[in-house]
C-alpha cells in the first residue's frame, strides 16, 4: 500500500525537534522585514523632501531670473523716457539760450578773478602756488 511507503509522524518527529529556534528565526527576520521596510519609507520619504527642495529652488531662481529681466526693461525704459526728455529741452530754442547764457556766465566770472601765479623754490623742489 501506499501509505505504508510514508514515513510515520513519529518517526520524522525527532528531525524537527530543534524547530523552536525557527520561531526565534522566523521572528528575527520578521522584524528584519519590519526594519528593512521602515527604512526604506524613511528613505521615500527623504527623496520626496529632496525632490521638493530641488523643485523650490528651481522655482526662485527661475523667479529670481525674472524679477532680474523685469528691473533691467524697466531701467531701459526709464532711461530711454529721460533720454527722450532731454532730446525734447534740447530741440526748444528757448532752453539752449538758457544754457548758452548760463556758461557765458560762468566763463565771464572765471576770467573776472585775479589769480596770479608764483613759483616758490624750497629745498630743490617747485612748489607751484596761487595766490587770488
């Protein structure tokens, strides 16, 4: 018969007698499992702050850039519109009248003061001094 070719529960019972320390196995490794699980969430989850991070900064800076462009046309604009002005004062004849009496002014009260010039020799050095 079939059943007398297989080995009897007791015979086999003394092979397995050490089997508790496959429970204290089977529990290592669970917690192994446990372990090895918790950590590697822990690792998802720190890739996730990183890949935020590296988002967040590539979001300022690309702000950052912008703000830049922004500033720099507006300068460009605001000194073209000086510019312009300028153009503008410098093509009414009234205003180049203004300027041309201004330095004739300013000319005529320069060569208006005095000044004389004397060299003062002083221990082999020229000395250069204006008295008004």
């Amino acid at each position: 018969m079939v059943l007398s070719t297989l080995p009897r529960t007791s015979s086999r019972s003394p092979r397995y007698a050490n089997s508790g320390s496959g429970i204290a196995s089977t529990s290592g490794l669970t917690w192994d499992l446990k372990e090895t699980a918790r950590l590697e969430a822990q690792a998802y989850e720190l890739e996730q702050k990183v890949n935020v991070a590296h988002d967040m900064k590539t979001t300022l800076d690309s702000w950052v850039r912008w703000e830049g462009q922004v500033k720099q046309q507006q300068q460009k604009e605001l000194a073209d519109s000086v510019m312009a002005t300028i153009e503008k004062e410098l093509s009414n004849e009234s205003t180049l009248k203004k300027i041309l009496d201004q330095s004739v002014r300013d000319v005529e009260r320069m060569l208006l003061i005095p000044v004389t010039t004397v060299y003062i020799r002083s221990q082999n050095l020229g000395i250069l001094a204006t008295k008004a």
